[in-house]
C-alpha cells in the first residue's frame, strides 16, 4: 500500500483530533453516502453546543460540533472508468432546529471544514485544492432510545478560492446514537 507524507499526516492529525475529543463526546455516527460516481463512507464524533436559542413551544435552535473521517471512492477517476479512493477529515458546526428533549423530528443545516487526501477527479469534475468547503441540510429523528436516523443533502466545493471549482453533490443517510 503506497502512502505519501500528505495522507500520514492528514491521518495522523485526524487521530490526534479525535483523540483530544474524547472525552466531551456526546455521540457517533455512521454515514453512507453517493453522488457524481462516487461513494462515501463516513464516521464521526458529535459534542454539543448545550445552547439553545429561539426557544419557543418546546423548540429550540440548538447545535452540535461534527468531527468527521470519510472514505470515498470514485467510479469513473480521470473520466477512464478507474478508481479513485481518497480520505476526508473534516470539522463541521451544525445548527439544530429540535425539540427540548432532544428527541423527535428535526431538521438541520451546517457548513463545515474538509481536507482532501487527493485532488478529487471523477466523472469530469477536477477539484483544484485539497481543502474544500462541505455544507448539508438534513432532516431526522432522534429516537427514545438515542438512535438517531437521517436522510442530508451535502455539496463540497471550494467556495471559489481557486478554479476549476465544479463541486460535487451527495445524498446522504445517516445513522447515529447519542451516549
């Protein structure tokens, strides 16, 4: 298995991320998502914001920090039919709309921080930076038992910092439980 300096120390950063959260975990998920030809596998770890804003009828806004770490591979890299795998590690505020408990329906949005392993080249869409933006809209339910299971939207793009920026789309589901 070939590794370059870059994706040792993107995992290497990525371990030392995770492992200084530990402690104020409030949760973890698992995601699976496809788009463009490509396939992404994630995991994660979630803590909570413990703020609540807008509270109203027993809602609130509330939020959470995401960290994540992604698998993907590409179906059509270089637009020849190979593969492409490459590893994401990202952090990712998101907003909350949910009820006080915590449990029930939901619905979420947050706009996040990605670092590519590679340049991603599939199915005629080049990246021009490892670093990309990735922003999600998602609706769920939180279970009584903390399971909690939810369908997101997510795009990655560079937010134009350099170009080519075509970007690319997931859909998303996901599956998690609060500790």
């Amino acid at each position: 298995m070939k590794f370059s300096l870059k994706k040792s120390l993107l995992c290497g950063l990525a371990l030392v991320f995770t492992q200084s959260l530990a402690h104020a975990v409030d949760s973890a998920s698992l995601e699976f998502a496809t788009g463009n030809k490509t396939k992404m596998l994630r995991v994660g770890a979630q803590w909570n914001w413990d703020q609540q804003w807008y509270k109203s009828n027993g809602t609130h806004i509330g939020g959470y920090w995401d960290a994540t770490l992604a698998s993907w591979q590409g179906n059509n890299y270089q637009g020849i039919g190979a593969k492409q795998n490459i590893v994401d590690a990202g952090i990712t505020p998101v907003f909350r709309l949910q009820n006080d408990s915590k449990k029930g329906a939901y619905a979420e949005a947050g706009i996040g921080l990605h670092m590519l392993s590679d340049i991603y080249d599939n199915n005629g869409r080049k990246f021009s930076t490892n670093f990309q933006f990735g922003d999600h809209i998602g609706a769920g339910y939180v279970l009584s038992n903390g399971w909690d299971i939810a369908l997101k939207i997510q795009h990655y793009s560079n937010g134009g910092v350099k170009h080519p920026n075509p970007g690319v789309n997931y859909a998303v589901v996901k599956a998690g439980y609060a500790f």
